[in-house]
C-alpha cells in the first residue's frame, strides 16, 4: 500500500480517536459507550463509501432526534460543504442565470432520511396495515443492503422501532441502535447497540444529543476532509 494512502488512514484514524475523547472528556459517563461510538461511526462511513444512505426512526423526543440526525447530515454540519468542479460545471450549464448561484451555494450530502418525516405515508400505513409498521414498511421500501438504520428508542422496547430493525436486519442492513442502559429488546436485533448509561426518559434523551452530534462530526471528517474546530 503507498505510503501517502497509509498516512491518510492513520490520520483519519488518530482524528476519529480525537473527536470520540472529545466527546468522552466532555461526558466521562459516556466512556463506557466508547467502543459502540466508534463501530457506528464506521459503519456509517462505510455506508457512504458503498453509495448507501443512512435511515433513522424513532418516536416523541426521539423523532425529532432522528429529524436532527438528518439535517445534520443532508448539509454541512461544523464546516462549509464544497461541490465538485464537475458538479458545478453542470449547474452553470443547466441555466446561465440560476445555475452560477446554485453552484456556490448548493453542498453535497450524506443521503440520509427520516422515517419520521412522511406524516401522509405514516398515517396511511398505520391506517391500512398496523400502526406498529409505519418504519417497518419504510425500511421495506427505501432499504438495501449498503444501508444503515439507526433506530432510537430510549427503553429499548419501541415496537415500531424493534419491527424497523427486525425488517432491517432481514434485508442485510446494518442497524445502529441508540437507547437507554438496559439496551431494552432493541439490542438483540442490533449489529451495534449504543446503550448510554442512564435509564429515565430525559436523561437518556440528554445523553443521546451529544453522541450522534459526535457520529456526524466524525462522518462528515471522514467523508469532507479535516475540519477546523481544533478538538
């Protein structure tokens, strides 16, 4: 292997290391989750590598983690996404007054979507099939093997989300599953199970924010090149 190629991933190594004690320093309750953080952000990097997306559910607080997980990666997150040249060469040549500006201002994303998100779709199927399929039926439907799926449910026992990651796992996805200490029934349908150390519904939410905010700053480092913020 050329030596430049070692060095990047040694770099990309040491700069993963770096933002997971970040979060640890930060959150030394969190180090018992150390090993988990780690494998889903490479999961998750290894997913974009294979042209895949990453799907994210989960219920209440939680649904709106995962609408923030999301947004977080659709768009830059901690620095300014840049388009291609080529990309941006055929923005300038689909319209010679709107292409130059969306050239600049458009930035590339991590394709990521929230199962949450689709209130019409969510409602027709919990009205025509079951309501604990309404991410279940996504997965189904969006889904393919180079996928990742982060489920989030503070108890481990969300049916719906239990039945997305069941649905998951049968179609080859790798599921990531973010919840409470126990791990709840989630865990045993996970490849990998993020169980922060805390058992009550708010302190479990509190825990979850600045681990997925690490998952994406190591995702889009890997995917976009160093940042700047100095960890």
């Amino acid at each position: 292997m050329p030596l430049f190629v070692l060095h990047c991933i040694k770099n990309n190594i040491m700069t993963k290391e770096k933002i997971i004690n970040h979060l640890i320093s930060r959150y030394p309750a969190l180090r018992s989750c150390k090993k988990d953080i780690h494998n889903a952000c490479q999961a998750i990097i290894d997913c974009y590598q294979e042209d895949g997306k990453v799907l994210v559910c989960g219920n209440g607080g939680s649904a709106a983690d995962a609408d923030h997980i999301v947004g977080e990666l659709m768009k830059g997150f901690e620095k300014k996404r840049i388009l291609e040249k080529e990309q941006k060469k055929i923005l300038h040549s689909a319209d010679q007054e709107r292409g130059p500006s969306l050239a600049e201002k458009l930035q590339p994303g991590l394709p990521a979507i929230s199962l949450n998100a689709h209130a019409s779709l969510i409602s027709a199927i919990a009205n025509d099939m079951d309501a604990d399929l309404i991410f279940a039926q996504q997965v189904a439907g969006y889904g393919k093997k180079e996928d990742v799926l982060i489920a989030i449910t503070t108890s481990g026992n969300s049916g719906n989300v239990i039945d997305a990651a069941i649905t998951a796992r049968a179609m080859g996805l790798t599921v990531v599953g973010l919840t409470g200490e126990s791990g709840g029934k989630l865990k045993d349908h996970c490849d990998i199970t993020i169980c922060v150390p805390a058992g009550q519904t708010a302190e479990v939410q509190e825990y979850h924010l600045p681990v997925y905010h690490t998952i994406c700053r190591v995702v889009e480092e890997q995917m976009f090149g160093s940042m700047e913020k100095d960890y």
